[in-house]
C-alpha cells in the first residue's frame, strides 16, 4: 500500500529530517546524522535464510526502541513485518512497504524518529511523550 514516496513525505515531515543515500546508495532517512529509516534490499544470505517467505517488493528497515518492541511487531502483524539473522541483538524491523497501511507507516515514522532524536527534540514535537 505504502511507496516510497509515502516514506520520504512522512518522514521528511518529522523535525530536522534530511535524506541522504547509506554507503551501498540506499535511501536512509536521519535526524541529526543518525538514521531512523532506510532502504533495506534483501541480500543473498537474506533470501537464503527467509526462502519462499522472502517479500518481493520494496523493503523498509526502521528503528525501534529495543528488540522487544520488534518482537512485539512481528508478532502482531507478521504479514507486515519481519527480520533477519543480520539483525539480531540490533533494534530495527523489515517492514514489507507494499504491504503496510499509510496511518501505520506514520506512526512507525515517528517511533523510529524518537528513537533516534534527542530528547528536547522530540519533546517539542511530540509533547507528552
């Protein structure tokens, strides 16, 4: 359901925001140098470990506050999200991005935003938090 251009408008929305390519020219999505969001191509040993589960479309790789909550998500909506081998003991997902709703996007967005933004930063804009 989402693309990509979903995630650069919700994303770049977020407070000092700036989008800039990873090493391998990915696009990756930062909040004061430190990446929240970005293009996860799945590697040669990705498809080998996931096999007939591996998606097919554009996958987004977000951070979340710590492993747990990734657990939690993929266990709510597996279908949505998913991880591999290559991120174990490192708080990111997968999300499958043709998969994922827009309101459900959003909301990863800012998560992932939160985790990375300091503190003030994410007090202003997301007061209450």
């Amino acid at each position: 359901m989402a693309t990509w251009d979903d995630v650069a408008r919700l994303a770049g929305a977020l407070p000092e925001t700036t989008e800039s390519p990873t090493y391998e020219q990915a696009r990756s999505w930062r909040v004061r140098d430190k990446s929240f969001a970005w293009e996860r191509p799945l590697r040669k040993a990705d498809l080998a470990e996931l096999g007939d589960a591996a998606p097919t479309g554009p996958v987004l790789a977000v951070r979340v506050p710590d492993v747990g909550a990734r657990t939690a998500l993929i266990a709510d909506s597996p279908d949505v999200y998913f991880t591999t081998a290559h991120f174990d003991g490192f708080p990111a997902v997968l999300v499958r991005l043709d998969v994922i709703g827009g309101e459900e996007l959003a909301e990863l967005l800012d998560e992932a935003w939160a985790c990375r933004a300091p503190r003030r930063l994410v007090a202003q804009h997301l007061p209450g938090r």
